[in-house]
C-alpha cells in the first residue's frame, strides 16, 4: 500500500510538470485581420502553438503596448508605429515589411458604377467614411487621395470617422454611411466579398502602405519567446505571401 501511494504522489507530481500550452498573442492591424485569421489557422497546423488575436487601429494598439499591454508581435498597418516601438526599446530587433496594402472606395450600392472620389463631392453623397486618420494609417492615406483629387474641403463635413478600418468598414456595409474609404483586404474578405460596389485608389494619389510587424520584447524566462519568433518569422513565409496575396496586398 505505501508504494501504491507513493506512486500516486509521484504521477500527480509530474502532471502538476506538464508543459503549458503554449500561446502567442499577436496585436492585430484591423485591415489585417482577416488575412491573419487564415493566417492564425495556417500557423496552428505546423506548430503546437495557440494564436490570440487583439484587432484595433494601429495607433491605440501601439498606445497599449507603450502601457505594458501583453503582446507578443505586433502587426502593424504601417512602419511608423514598429520604428517608434523599437526606437523607444519596446523590441530587440528592427521591425521588417511583411506587405504593402492597397486603399479602395466602396459603397453597398452596387449599381455605383462611376464610383470615384471626385463623385463624393456630389449632394447625392452625404456621408463618407474613413479611419481616423490621426491613429489608422488607410485613414491618412484617405485624406492624402481626396487632397490630393481636390476636393477634401468640399467633403470634409461630410466625413465619419470609425476608430480603425474594422468600424469604417462596419460603416460603410451596414449603410450608415453612403461610401467610404477601406482596405482592400476588407473588400475581398470571406465576409464582405460580393456586397456592393468599390474600386481602387489611385495608388499615386497617396503615400505607399508599408506594413510592418515587430516582435516585441520578452523577459529571459518567457515561455513565449520561442513560438512568438516562430510566428513572426512566418510572416515572412511562402505560405503566408500567399495568403496575403489573396487579399490583395502586394509582397516581395
């Protein structure tokens, strides 16, 4: 009896010893965030690793970071906000470009067929759509375009502001808003393939979208710093070009 008993302080010793499953929490650009879905599937095959997504305008993602948020990477919208953290020693190595996005115009009135930024100065369009541009990148390169065609004073008190691409998206597809400005990776998603009308920005009319990811500091003892690196070297993976190829982004 006391063998059996000490077998069973044993067994439950090395239960209490088996390893955590392990889990990367990635800070999401909303335009991304459908392309990293498929991405987070792809990823979860090959390795043993779980991975949490949190989706929010690159800007606030980046204000979290600053606070101490528990991410592990970082997939920005732009290169600003990964250069500004790596700078300020929020990671160890240099951020790179994982893809350039690709800003559209759409409307759910799919007989739109002259869509085009010049159009959105007309009475008929009363609402316009874009994010915030002082946080989302596709919200200042949306500002850049309209500048650019001309016409942003006439617009401007027609403009609703989403606080990321995900909510000027939200806008746009539920008809709040008349058209609006969003990433091209929105517009070919699983969930608003089909619906309504868009087309793309003159890519000349704004500065290129960079995108870029950063891994993000970890102690010496995280469990995490391994699988995180992983991930993030996926990013720049066959597999992973691929995929952002599908949703429109251009990739090297």
């Amino acid at each position: 009896m006391k063998y059996i008993a000490l077998l069973v302080i044993v067994l439950t010793g090395l239960g209490g010893c088996t390893e955590p499953n392990k889990k990367v929490v990635v800070a999401t650009a909303a335009n991304v965030q459908y392309v990293m879905q498929e991405l987070k599937e792809e990823f979860e095959k090959e390795s043993d690793t779980e991975v949490e997504m949190v989706v929010s305008s690159s800007g606030k993602l980046t204000a979290q970071i600053r606070e101490g948020a528990p991410f592990d990477v970082f997939v920005s919208a732009d290169t600003q906000y990964p250069n500004e953290i790596h700078k300020n020693g929020g990671s160890d190595v240099a951020p790179r470009v994982y893809a350039r996005g690709t800003l559209v115009l759409w409307t759910l009135d799919s007989t739109a067929i002259d869509l085009s930024i010049n159009r959105l100065a007309d009475k008929s369009i009363r609402k316009v759509a874009l994010a915030n541009p002082r946080t989302a990148p596709y919200g200042e390169a949306a500002v850049q375009a309209m500048e650019k065609a001309g016409i942003y004073e006439q617009v401007k008190d027609k403009l609703v502001y989403g606080e990321s691409i995900a909510q000027t998206s939200q806008y746009i597809a539920s008809g709040a808003a008349d058209a609006g400005f969003t990433a091209m990776s929105v517009v070919l998603s699983p969930e608003m393939k089909g619906k309504g009308h868009w087309v793309k920005v003159d890519s000349s009319a704004y500065q290129p979208i960079e995108q870029a990811a950063v891994l993000l500091r970890h102690s010496e003892d995280s469990f995490k710093a391994q699988p995180s690196r992983d991930f993030f070297e996926f990013l720049f993976s066959g597999k992973a070009k691929a995929i952002f190829r599908k949703y429109g982004y251009s990739v090297e």
